[in-house]
C-alpha cells in the first residue's frame, strides 16, 4: 500500500514520483529522511523487487538508520535492497568482480595507519628525509589525485614547480605497486578501482545497470568527481535517479565535494523533476528567518524558503562580549538560567569555527560546574600535539617521569627507535635509575650511533631544564616549541592537518602567557596542575546529560534545543582566507546557514571585540554574517532573560529611575547644565542641598545585599559577594565569572541589579 498519509503534500509527492530523474532539495530540518524511506517502500508496495533498489548514503549512522526505517515500513520484503554508503557499496561490488583487474577477492582494505606504515618504509628505503617528505603529505596527496581520478603523471603534469615533485609522483607509482603486490586497496582505491572495473569490463556495469533500476543518494550536495561518476554510470541505463540534498548545506569543498554536481542536476539528467521541502520540522520561524536571510546572499544556490508551523518563538539573542573570556562566561551564565528553567544539558550545544575555540569554553565550563563532551574531535587538552607539549612541560618539572620521557624521546623524529628505548629501558631497571639517567649515561650496549642520539637528547633536556628554571611560564613553554622542533615538524608538513596542529600550539603557548599573567606567583607547576584538574573533572562529567561541544563542521546533521554559535567575527567566521574568495565565501554562509539550523527552541549568537586566538591578540568586527540578519529578529542580550535585566547600554542614572518608577532628567553632559532626579522633595536645578539630596537618595538606591545579580557595562554579568561601609562610602565585592573578584565604590560604579 502507497504510503502518503504521515507526509505532508511535497514529501508525498516526492515518496510517490518513481520515473525519471528526481531532485529532492531538502532544507534544514524538512523530513527529508521520511521522505526518502516512504519512497524506497513505496517502490516495494508497488510491486519493485527490493533487489532492483540502491541507497546510497555517506556514513554508516545514516545508513543504519534508513535501512531500519525502511524495514519497518516494508518488513522482510526489502531485505535485498542495498541501503548502504558509497564505499560499502563498492566493496561489494569489487568482491565480486576484482579478479578481472588482477587482485584476488579476498583483499585487504588499508586504514590511514596502514598507508602510513606504507609510505614510511618507502621513504626509509629510498633514503629521503620525512622532514622533507612528511607523511601525512604524501598521503593527503594520494587521496586528493585519486579523487578527482588523475594518475601520478597527469597530477605531475598539472602541478606547480615545486622540484619534490618528480620525487612525489615517484613515490605514488611505488605506492600502487606495494599496495597492488599486497592485494591491498585504500579507501579512496575504492571507488576509482570500481570505476576502472566499469570502464575496462562493460558487460559488469552493464549487470548493475540492469539490477539497479531505481537508484537513490542522500546529502548529493556533498559528492566528489569519483562519487558522482560513479552515479552516472549506474544510473545512465534507466534514468531512475533520485537525488537528495541541499545546496546551501554544502560545506566540505575543503575535502573534495562539488557544489556544481547538485547545481547542474538538471543539466546533467534532463527532464528532471525538481521538489523542494521548504516546510521546516525543527527550528521556530524567527530562527528560520534568520538563516533564510543569511543564505539569500549566495549567487551560486538553489532558491528556497523554509518556513514552520511552530510559531515565532523566541527572538535570536545576541551578545557583545569584551573578549573571549567574557563570552566564554556569558555563555556559561546563559546555559545555567537555561537548567534552572528545565533544560537538559543534554539539549545545548555551543558550536564554534576551529577546534582552537573550545580551550576558553572548557576551561570555563569546569569553572562553573558544567558538565561536557567535545564532539567531533579530541579534547583541547587530548590533543596529541598539545599533550606533546606537556610532556615536555612536565619533564622539566619532574625528570623521572618516564611515562613523558617515553611519549616524546622520539617526537620530533631524532633517530631514537623502538630498539633503543627497550635498552633504555632495560637498563634504568637494572640500575634502578630513571630513563632519564639513562639518556645522561647512556650504555655500552648501545650502539654508537644510537649512543650519540641519545646523548645529544639528554644533554638538550638537561640544558632546558637549567634554562627554564629563571623563564616566565609562558616563556618557557615557547622555548620548549621552539628548541624541540615541536613547531618545525608540522610546518614542513604543509597539510591542512598540520595547520591545525599548528594553530593548537599556537593557542595552547597563548593559555599558558595568560596563565602566567593573570596568576600571582604562575610557576610551571601550578599550570600543569591547572591542566591536570581540567581534564580529570571533563573525564569525570562526561555523558548524555552534558553540553556537546563542537566545531560547525561537525554540527552537520544534528539538532539541539539551545545553540550557542560563538565567534562571529570578520576574519574568524567568515575565515581570512575566504574573504579573498568568493567561492570560500560562500561556503563559509553556508557554514553559517548550517549552524543557525542546528537550533530548534533557542538560538545565542556573540562576538567579541578582541580575541586571543593562535597566541595573538586581535581587535575585531563583528561579521558581516551578523548584518545579514535583521534587527527585529534580534534582542539585546541583557534583555533576554525572565528576570528583570538591564540594557548595558542604558546609563546608571537612567535605569534606576525606571526601576524606581521615577523619571530620569538628561545627563548633565549631554545637557551643560545639572539636572536631578525628578523626586518629590528635591526641586529641579542645581543647589548643594539638592545635590546632597540627589546622592544620598542615589546611594539608597544603589545598595545590595550578598547573592544579587548585577551587571557591570565591561565586565558583564557576576555575583555580589560583600559589602564593606555604609551610605555614600558603601563598596561592593563582585565576583565575574570572567574576572575574578572586583571591588567598586557602590554610587558611583556603573551597576545595576538584574535580580531582586
């Protein structure tokens, strides 16, 4: 039976529209996978064998769950379908047939680690020096080439004139050769090996041709060369395409995918049937009208609207943070009001640009007691060029750490191997020494190569042991990246991989210079201790019930209740780099669009006005995103609370007359002349007693008591903690989640109460 009755009109339109080429342009949050299910079991009612059905997803989470959904709607009769990714797909496909290309069945598919072993015993062998070779290098190469389907030598021919790549190329044609005599595939020989079969043995595509007459692919907008050859050829014999993805949600052009491939959808499969799903299951429309905004600033995209039924909801809200500390608590403060109103941290998310923007937000979130996981990606902390880095730290503090000693006596590559750490090793034990004493007095037993290795390690730790002793902390962890070659090894890299491990360390010596600023009496100890509590405490809370932490890459596809998107800064988000790229740019409002549909209740958005990012600190403007957005769909973020909150931009003399229901005359700088508060008692103009009146009644009403809520205009929101004096001579004792403890003259600090 045609299943239309759970869809609305578009999603049955597309779960009921069979022949010929179909594109679903599905928003954010538009049911496009009840859509896509009810059309694969629809297929099945009508009397299409399931073995004659392909789906085609990216990962294995989507294809699970659409097999699940498809089962459930159809039962045992879709047993045969194939629901499953692009690489799973091909493999099955290469079980079969690889054979005709000269491997055996039974290969074997090499991970990352793999291809590294691989690429590393060819470097070793031909004498080259990995620090002019990077693995990581060759490797991104490999994949790049094969996805966009060049040879080594088309690849060479296309190229720069950088001389290493003659060598490169070298490298490539002995890489598919060790791979081939290995009957080994990597993931990306997948899908070009698949291809080759087809284009060198017709009669096999022509088989699949011919099993595969209805043919469907999830998130189309993010396929590359290969992925979409691969498509047009198993589709070219029926016509029976269906496509689903959106436009503005293509983000990964970084890593190969091809916008033009849902764009030129129609040019590629003409005839073809185009519906849009614009109705929206996820966000209120005020969110919606946001990001519809927004994304209207891109040439290059498909024309859609989404709209709700939900209703407006609440406004988006916006924050202007001093710096990123102040965001960072501001952030913390709002995801506290929003537990004591019900909300399940569980349901809260706060996504940001780079993986670099989470050490403030973690730091801050221990600090307040709320519990997290980073989603995504490692830890701050975790990370393994920033627990390199420790591992040196600590070493300096405590030489017998062996554990540390270990991590890094070969990182950066100093020829010291495995062979001669199980020396090491062996013989500290026997003498019952540290390794460390062991780098110092190295043993015979070594050889004399190995001996020298391990001299000049020791000799270069020991040195910096001597030398950090009378550095800064901050100074000393610079020193550490500096003399070990911490930085060098990723630089020589040149890989988007090795950039972002550049830019953690750059982050990780900045939080150790504001460690050392900020700390009375900073010693190196004291940090690494501080290290230390902030990743037991984050082990300790993570779970269901916590914030999810991630960068907007990796936002794709999930949803929250409350989002916070932090950094919306020009230069940030949007990117420098795509602020001279059109293109890029777009991309990056795509990104935006993404991030502002991740929020179903609630959205945050907030800049800073300065920032410290990568170790440097830059004065910013806020993005050009945000002027995208209009102003009716925006609220001041000290106005965005139940209980009562004043607008910083409000001046004190003002926003206490209207908490005491009184008027407030002009300010006497704006005027030139002195005015009071329009109090009965104290007549209008100036006198000392109306003066003296004026300051008392002032004082009055300025005083709190301990547990208030009050907003500074710079430092943000914080607690009161004590008052000292009385009357006029009254100080308050403030504590900002950003900034510590503050004391403040209590008439003449710009505060106000923001709960009784």
């Amino acid at each position: 039976m045609i299943n239309r009755t759970a869809l609305n009109p578009e999603q049955a339109r597309a779960a009921t529209t069979f022949d010929g080429p179909l594109l679903i342009l599905a928003g954010a949050g538009s049911g496009k996978t009840s859509a896509l299910t009810c059309r694969i079991s629809n297929l099945i009612a009508s009397g299409v064998p399931s073995h004659e059905i392909l789906a085609i997803t990216f990962t294995n989470k989507a294809a699970r769950e659409m097999r699940e959904r498809v089962d459930a709607l159809s039962g045992t009769s879709a047993s045969e379908a194939w629901i499953m990714t692009f690489h799973a797909c091909c493999a099955r496909i290469l079980r079969r047939d690889i054979e005709k290309l000269g491997y055996k069945r039974a290969f074997t598919i090499y991970d990352e680690d793999d291809q590294s072993a691989v690429v590393k015993d060819m470097l070793k062998r031909r004498n080259l020096d990995d620090k002019v070779y990077p693995v990581r290098e060759i490797r991104s190469t490999l994949s790049d080439i094969k996805n966009k389907m060049l040879s080594p030598k088309e690849w060479l021919v296309k190229g720069d004139s950088d001389p290493r790549r003659i060598t490169i190329c070298e490298l490539m044609v002995e890489y598919e050769k060790r791979l081939r005599d290995a009957n080994a595939l990597d993931f990306d020989d997948l899908l070009v090996k698949t291809l080759e079969l087809f284009a060198e043995h017709p009669p096999v595509l022509e088989s699949y041709q011919r099993r595969f007459r209805y043919i469907h692919v999830d998130e189309y907008q993010d396929t590359n060369a290969a992925q979409y050859q691969l498509i047009r050829l198993l589709a070219a014999r029926s016509g029976n395409i269906c496509v689903v993805g959106d436009d503005d949600q293509s983000i990964y052009g970084w890593r190969g995918a091809d916008i033009r491939n849902i764009l030129d959808f129609e040019k590629d499969f003409p005839n073809t049937q185009v519906i849009k799903l614009e109705r929206n299951y996820r966000s209120t429309q005020t969110i919606l009208d946001a990001a519809n905004q927004v994304i209207a600033h891109n040439v290059s995209r498909k024309d859609k609207t989404l709209w709700t039924d939900r209703g407006d909801g609440e406004q988006i809200v916006l924050f202007k943070a001093l710096d990123e500390r102040a965001e960072a608590a501001w952030v913390c403060d709002r995801m506290r009001i929003l537990k004591q109103a019900g909300v399940n941290y569980g349901d809260i998310a706060a996504l940001y640009r780079v993986n670099a923007q989470s050490r403030v937000l973690e730091e801050m979130l221990v600090r307040a007691g709320i519990p997290y996981r980073v989603y995504g990606g490692p830890r701050f902390y975790d990370r393994k060029e920033v627990r390199d880095v420790v591992a040196y730290l600590r070493l300096l503090v405590n030489p017998a750490d062996d554990v540390s000693l270990r991590r890094v006596i070969n990182t950066p590559r100093r020829a010291i191997g495995d062979a001669t750490v199980a020396e090491l090793v062996r013989t500290a034990t026997e003498s019952g020494t540290s390794m460390f004493t062991s780098l110092l007095e190295p043993h015979e037993s070594l050889a004399s190569r190995a001996r020298k290795s391990v001299a000049d390690f020791g000799n270069e730790l020991l040195g910096m042991i001597s030398r950090a002793e009378d550095m800064s902390v901050g100074d000393a962890v610079s020193a550490v990246v500096e003399s070990f070659g911490l930085r060098t090894q990723y630089e020589k890299e040149n890989t988007e991989e090795g950039r972002d491990r550049l830019a953690n360390i750059d982050e990780f010596i900045g939080a150790a210079k504001e460690y050392g600023e900020k700390t009375d009496g900073a010693t190196l100890e004291g940090y690494l201790e501080n290290i230390a509590l902030v990743t037991d405490l984050d082990s300790m809370r993570e779970g269901p019930g916590a914030v999810t932490l991630m960068t907007l890459h990796s936002a794709k596809g999930l949803e929250f209740g409350s989002v916070f998107l932090v950094g919306l800064e020009q230069g940030l988000f949007p990117s420098n780099r795509s602020l001279q790229d059109a293109n890029r740019l777009e991309e990056e409002r795509r990104l935006c669009y993404v991030g502002f549909t991740r929020a179903k209740d609630r959205l945050y958005i907030s800049y800073a006005d300065q920032r410290m990012l990568y170790n440097q600190t830059q004065h910013s403007f806020p993005s050009q995103f945000l002027d995208e957005v209009p102003r009716r769909l925006i609220e001041e973020a000290a106005r965005a609370r139940k209980a009562p909150v004043a607008n910083p931009d409000v001046k004190t003399r003002e926003q206490l007359a209207s908490h005491k229901g009184l008027r407030a005359v002009p300010n006497p700088r704006e005027t030139g002349r002195v005015g009071a508060l329009n109090i009965p008692g104290v007549r209008k103009g100036y006198s000392p007693s109306s003066a003296q009146a004026f300051a008392e009644q002032a004082a009055a009403m300025m005083l709190f008591k301990p547990g208030d809520r009050v907003l500074h205009k710079k430092f943000g929101e914080g607690n009161v903690v004590e008052l000292k004096g009385t009357g006029t001579d009254s100080r308050v004792l403030i504590e900002f989640a950003a900034y510590g403890v503050r004391e403040f003259v209590s008439s003449m600090a710009p505060i106000v109460k923001v709960t009784e």
